[in-house]
C-alpha cells in the first residue's frame, strides 16, 4: 500500500448537464444528469475517463431575471481514485481503476434571458 498526502491527488472534470424544473415558481428545485469527462492526477500518475454527472439544486429569483443558484453533483466515474484515510491518500494500485465519486456543491449567480 502506498500512501502520499492528501494535498497531491487532483481531480479536473467537463460534463455537459441536462436540467429539469420540478416547478415554475420564485423558488425552483431542479434536478441535473448529464455526461462527463474525468481527469484524475498524482504526483505519479495520471488517468482520463469517461463519467456521469447527477444531482440537482435550487434556483431563487431574486429579481425577474436575476437568480441565486446553490447545487450540489456527483461525478461518477471509473478514475484510479485514491481512497481517504485519516487525512491520507491510500493508492489501490493492485486493483486498478474504481468506480467512484465525487460530490461537489456549488454557489453562484445566474441572469435570464
């Protein structure tokens, strides 16, 4: 088993997202799927995989074309993704590549038109 701090591993992705509105209100919740293209990267190593993105968020309009936007996604992929432990990455090198996930939760501004 080879471990190397946390800090060295890097994860890099672009998905291309479909959305759908559960209603048309000043609050919206919507749900997000979509394809992706994952890029994982350690001191060592690197590896480029093809994944899927899913998750959904809330859109509330502040203003009629004016939103605030918070989502959260999962980013599921087959990357040779370390595994976290006690702040440490754990390198499955004998295994090969995992399915894995990684969820990342956005906050943003959006305009309308």
């Amino acid at each position: 088993v080879e471990t190397e701090p946390f800090a060295d591993y890097s994860m890099t992705y672009f998905a291309v997202n479909v959305r759908l509105d559960l209603v048309d209100a000043r609050i919206t919740p919507f749900l997000l799927g979509g394809a992706a293209v994952v890029y994982g990267k350690s001191d060592d190593s690197s590896d480029t995989n093809p994944g899927f993105v899913y998750g959904g968020g809330l859109d509330w309009a502040v203003a009629d074309q004016f939103v605030i936007r918070t989502d959260i996604k999962g980013i599921r992929s087959s990357v040779d993704a370390p595994a976290l432990s006690r702040g440490i990455i754990v390198q499955f090198e004998d295994a090969g590549a995992a399915l894995s996930t990684a969820w990342v939760w956005t906050i943003g501004v959006g305009f309308r038109f």
